[in-house]
C-alpha cells in the first residue's frame, strides 16, 4: 500500500472533526438550548473559509511554511496548520456557546481557516504523488476518514456534551485533533523533499481561469451536490425537533452514518470502474434526492418517531460520499500539476460555496414552511438537476476515462 494512504487518513480525518463539530453538533447542541433555526443558519459562515481558501491557495503552492521539522513543503504546511490548531481549540473552554455566541463563531471560524489551509497541502501531496486510479483511492480513504471525522467531531463531541457538558466537549475535540496528527508526525522523515512532484511554476488563479472550460469546471461543482447538502444539513436538528436525546443522536445515528460512509467509500472506486464514472455518480446522485423526498413526505403525512429520518440520514451520507470520491477523483484528474494545491481548491472551494448555500438556503426554507416541506423540496430539486448535470459531466469524458483505466 501506497505509504500516503494512512497520512492522508489522519490528515482528512482531523479535517471532518471542526465540520463535524460546527454543523452537526452545535446545531443540536444550540436548538437544544432554546436557539432559534433563524440564528442556527448563522452557523453556515463557518463553511466560508473553505469556500474562500483559493484566495492563498497559491502561496501554500508558492512559499515556504514557517515550521517544517523536518517535513517538505507541503507536509511543512499540514504540521504548521495542525499545531497551530490545537491551542485554536482549546480556547472554546472559555467560552459559553449560548451566551457567547459572537466569540464562539470567532474561534471556531479561525479554527476552520487552519484546516482549510491545512487541506490545501493535503490535497497538493495526493495530487501530485498518485496518479489515476490511485486518485480514486485518494478519494475513498478521503471518503471514510473524513466521514468518520465528521461523525466523531459531530456526534462524538455531542455525547460529550450530554455526558460531560461543554468542558467535556472541548476536551474531546483536541484529543480528536490530536489523533489526526499523528500518522504524518510519526512519518513525516519519508515526506522529507517534495521529490517526485514536478518543479512548480509560479501558481496563480489567472492561471487556472485561462485554461479552457475553467469557468464550466467551477459551475458544476457548485451545483452538483446542493441538493444533498441541503437535506443532510438538517437531519440533526429535525431529530431534535422530534424528541431525540443527545445520546441518541450521537450513538445510534453515529453507528449509522459512519458504517454507510465507510462503506460507500470503499464500494465507489469498484463500481465507478465497473460501472463507468458517469452511469456511477448520476445514480448516487438520483438515489439521494429521492431519499429527502422519502423523508419530507412522511414528516407530512405526520411522521414520528425517529427511525426514519436516522435511516435517511444514514442513506444521505451514503450518497454524499459517493459523489464525493467519485467527483473529487475527478477534480484531481484536471487539476495541474504545476500548481496542484491552487486548481484543486478552485474546484473545492466552488462546491464549498454551493454547500454553503445549501445550509443557508435549507434553514430559511425550513424557518418558513418547516421541515417536511424542505426535504420536499431538496428531493425535487435534486432530480430536476440531473438533466444539467449529465451533459455538463459527460463532457469530461478523457478525465473520467482514466480514473477507470489507469494502474495505480
């Protein structure tokens, strides 16, 4: 096994914890505590530095980071922001998240923008140290260590939470950033020279929007996966809304989530080859708007009780990760070598801003109208998508060909 598969697990795993954290367990945590939905869809600007990271994407391709110990550039990079992270995390003690809700933004924004700088490096090493199908295992362990680090920055800090209260939250939450430090410390000597990556010429995002179809490139990721964003977004609120204990919703629909994710990773890079990447991410993609149209009518039709909409949930992330591996496989596969960190995150960061939409645009929805008719219109929306999407991706025929073909 390629010997920057475990790195990038921990790395893409302490990169789910503060999303995890920031959009699954403060959403409860908060509703919970007598925050209206109006206020909770403030919490989308936490997604914004993700969003907004291709502004230094190019001098994380560009400069020298200020700690390396003994790492190359780009894993210099990773330590740098992890190290950087851990004290970030640890100042949450002294903030109450209901009363202090500006500073709990504050930090937890700061906390974002260290792991969206840290993803930048990240995904650069992957993009330039593996090649065809090896993207598309990039891409599934991407899937299910970020999965599991988003269940366990979510539903792990919110069991936390219930059992230890806030200062048992924050404790959890550097322990888990702790974790993900780890592989790339223990290994960083192999990771010593950037060598076997190509001398990169000076990066910029005038560079990426001047190839041809850029501009196509950046609409399609921000549109693909809207639909499924805006569902997933606000399952862990609804479950609260229907009478589930923290413990439940961390425990039950944790086990759930991150079974499905996991195996959706590893399934989507064997039948994306089986299957062909197009036929492959279109059912994924069709499969998740009917589950929200599944959900919304039963909510409608006065569902209780909260098997399904944890079935639902499990369901959604299966297909969220799906598209994802397949999506972000192909993301690397246009993505230029020269300036890997910078085309990447363009194509990152456009979908940033759609899923960021989706947030906001769900908790709006549902603030008015509720949560039944919300799923509703997710699944509705998510179908008449498709006949977009499928000329738009069928188009990158070559890329998606060598996702399947090539030995990696």
């Amino acid at each position: 096994m390629n010997r920057l598969l475990p790195v990038l697990a921990g790395l893409y795993f302490a990169q789910g914890v503060p999303v995890g954290f920031s959009l699954v367990a403060l959403p409860a945590i908060l509703y919970g505590a007598g925050v209206g939905l109006g206020q909770l869809g403030m919490l989308g600007v936490l997604i914004m530095p993700w969003a907004l990271k291709f502004l230094w994407a190019p001098q994380i391709d560009n400069r020298t980071p200020p700690v390396r110990l003994g790492a190359g550039r780009r894993a210099g990079w990773v330590l740098t922001c992890q190290l950087a992270a851990v004290p970030a995390a640890a100042v949450l003690l002294a903030v109450d998240p209901v009363r202090d809700f500006t500073w709990l933004l504050a930090v937890l924004f700061v906390l974002n923008i260290l792991f969206a700088t840290q993803d930048i490096a990240t995904d650069a090493l992957a993009v330039t140290r593996l090649a065809g199908r090896g993207w598309l295992s990039a891409n599934a362990v991407q899937g299910g260590a970020f999965s599991v680090g988003l269940v366990a920055g979510g539903s792990g800090t919110l069991l936390a939470y219930a059992l230890l209260g806030w200062p048992g939250t924050v404790a959890c939450l550097v322990l888990l950033l702790l974790a993900g430090l780890a592989p790339l410390w223990l290994s960083r000597a192999h990771f010593g020279a950037d060598a076997g990556e190509p001398a990169a010429e000076r990066a910029s995002i005038r560079r990426f929007l001047r190839r041809q179809g850029s501009w196509g490139l950046l609409a399609l990721s921000a549109a693909y996966k809207l639909p499924l964003m805006m569902g997933y977004g606000l399952v862990s609120s609804l479950l609260v809304h229907q009478g589930a204990s923290y413990t439940t919703i961390s425990v039950t629909a944790a086990t759930a989530v991150t079974a499905v994710s996991i195996a959706g990773a590893v399934v989507a890079p064997r039948l994306t080859v089986k299957l062909g990447f197009h036929r492959y991410l279109f059912t994924a993609l069709a499969l998740s708007a009917v589950v929200w149209l599944g959900l919304g009518a039963w909510l409608l039709l006065a569902g209780d009780g909260i098997v399904v909409p944890i079935v639902a949930q499990a369901l959604g992330y299966l297909f969220v990760t799906s598209a994802a591996v397949t999506v972000y496989a192909l993301f690397m596969a246009v993505s230029d070598q020269g300036q890997a960190g910078t085309d990447y995150t363009l194509l990152y960061c456009a979908e940033a801003f759609g899923n960021a939409a989706a947030g906001g645009l769900a908790g709006a929805i549902a603030g008015a109208l509720g949560f039944g008719p919300t799923f509703m219109i997710a699944g509705a929306l998510g179908l008449l998508l498709l006949p977009v999407l499928v000329p738009a991706f069928r188009r990158l025929r070559r890329p998606a060909e060598e996702l399947t073909t090539a030995t990696p």
